[in-house]
C-alpha cells in the first residue's frame, strides 16, 4: 500500500501525478500557470480528469534563470495552501531539492516532497521525516541540480539506478519517512543521454522488482524526442508509448503533463494484463 497524504493506493492502482509549474521559463508549458488564477485552473482541470496528485514545482529543471531560496518559496508555498484548501482529497507534491524549501511547503500542507534531484541537500530527507510526509528518491548519476548531462557514462546505468535509489529510500526510512510513503525515480533524462533513458525503461521491471512503488517522468523528454526527433509540442505519442511499456513493467506513479490521454493509457494496459474490466463489454452478446 502506498500512503500520501489523505490518500491510500493499492499495489494494482496506477497513480496520476499532474504537473502545475509555478515559473515563467518551462521547457513546455512557457510560463502558462506562473500565475495564481491560471496555476488553480490547471490544478481543477487535472484534478476533474483523473489526477490524484498535483506536483507543484517553483524552479526549472533545466539551466535558466537563478531562483533562490525565498523566490521559490514565494511562487510554491502560498499556492500550497490555496491548493489544500480548496482541494482537500488531493495529494500535493512540491518539486524541489532544497530543505529550506521543503519546511515552507510542509508547513503549507504538502503531503510529499519530489526530490528529483537525488538527495542533493541531503536535510530534504530529514525535513520529510519530521513532517510525516512522503519522499520521491530520484537517480540522477550524481549531477548538480540544474545541469544537463555532459559526456556521461556508465558500466550498467540500471546497477547505477538501483543502487542509488534504494540507498536514498533506506536512508529516508532510517531518518523516520514511513516506508509506505517513500517512492523510487529512475530520473529520465537527469544525468543521463537517451540511450540510458531508453534502456532504464526497457530494465524498469528490475527497480519495480525492489518492491518501492516506482514513479517515471516521461512526458515530453528529451529522451523521448530525440529517438523520435520531435520537437516538444510533438512529443505526446512517444511520451503514452514509454508510459505503456512502463505501466506493463509495474510502475505505479506517472509524473504528466496530458492527464487524461494517460489515464486511457494505463487503464487500457490495466484492461490487458486483466486489472481491470472493460467500461462497457456489449460485443458479442447482442
């Protein structure tokens, strides 16, 4: 069972996580929620097609402007609260390395902290704890936050991706994160070229294996349109492939901008491997 926030998933549920960025630079949304009226729009609209979570986010991934400390509490911890109110059954996860960053939103009202960059400060772990909220454990080869792979290798990037991940998930156990509330990344595109993308998604029945409920950050990566060689706005039909074979391999959490063109996707995977019924089965019996 995984436990986040007011919510419980069981181990056959396949969980949506909608992303909501709160800047102005995103590599593809521009800038469309940075704003308050429009962010609470985005988050109603995914939470109506089937998102259980909502992961706000206050910096860019990639290189860009500088954001400290206080801008990025100011564009995430406020809209938290606003969220929670509004929103009460939702799980809110806040997208951030920092500690500091990672106090202002639990003490909002987010229930799990995505650190997608690795354990880089390694307090976001302890603030997780002493907030009884949830902890995304992401692979990232070691990279710096907001830096793109250079000439990175690796002898086995899933030996690399397990061993990473599960250290920083046994780590998160020991500080006093709930087990059920701890989640494993392999960290599509952080630090890593797309070949390793591309394999760490073929090996991903190795990391759902480990028992941790995995979540995959697939949609519209760069991994994705450079085996397709689609620019980002044409990246969605190779995003729903990677997030079938992903859903047929075990993951549990899907980290997406389009909500419900996922949603068809898992619950059709979900209707193959015989998780679930179909809507309506009429043909045949007329």
């Amino acid at each position: 069972m995984l436990r986040l926030g007011p919510r419980e998933f069981p181990p056959e549920e396949s969980v949506i996580m909608a992303i909501v960025n709160r800047t102005p630079d995103s590599f593809y949304d521009r800038g469309a929620t940075f704003r308050d009226e429009a962010a609470m729009e985005r988050v109603g609209e995914v939470v109506a097609q089937g998102a259980a979570i909502v992961d706000i986010g206050g910096v860019k991934a990639g290189p860009g402007a500088e954001v400290g400390v206080e801008e990025e509490i100011r564009r995430t911890a406020g809209f938290v609260a606003e969220v929670r109110r509004r929103f009460p059954e939702v799980v809110i996860s806040v997208d951030t390395w920092r500690h500091e960053v990672g106090e202002a939103v639990c003490e909002a009202g987010a229930d799990l902290l995505n650190d997608a960059w690795g354990g880089a400060d390694p307090r976001l772990a302890e603030v997780a704890a002493r907030h009884g909220v949830g902890l995304v454990c992401t692979h990232t080869g070691g990279a710096a936050p907001r830096t793109r792979p250079h000439r990175v290798t690796y002898e086995d990037v899933m030996a690399d991706i397990l061993r990473d991940t599960l250290a920083l998930a046994e780590r998160a156990v020991r500080l006093g994160v709930r087990r059920d509330a701890v989640i494993i990344d392999p960290g599509h595109d952080f630090g890593k070229a797309t070949r390793h993308s591309l394999e760490a998604t073929r090996r991903l029945d190795e990391m759902t294996a480990t028992g941790w409920p995995v979540l995959v950050s697939l949609s519209n990566k760069d991994f994705v349109g450079e085996t397709l060689d689609r620019p980002v706005k044409e990246r969605l039909l190779g995003t729903l492939a990677a997030t079938a074979v992903s859903a047929w391999l075990g993951a549990r959490v899907y980290r997406v901008h389009e909500v419900a063109e996922t949603r068809d996707v898992l619950d059709m995977v979900a209707s193959i491997a015989g998780r679930r019924p179909p809507a309506v089965a009429r043909r045949g019996l007329a």
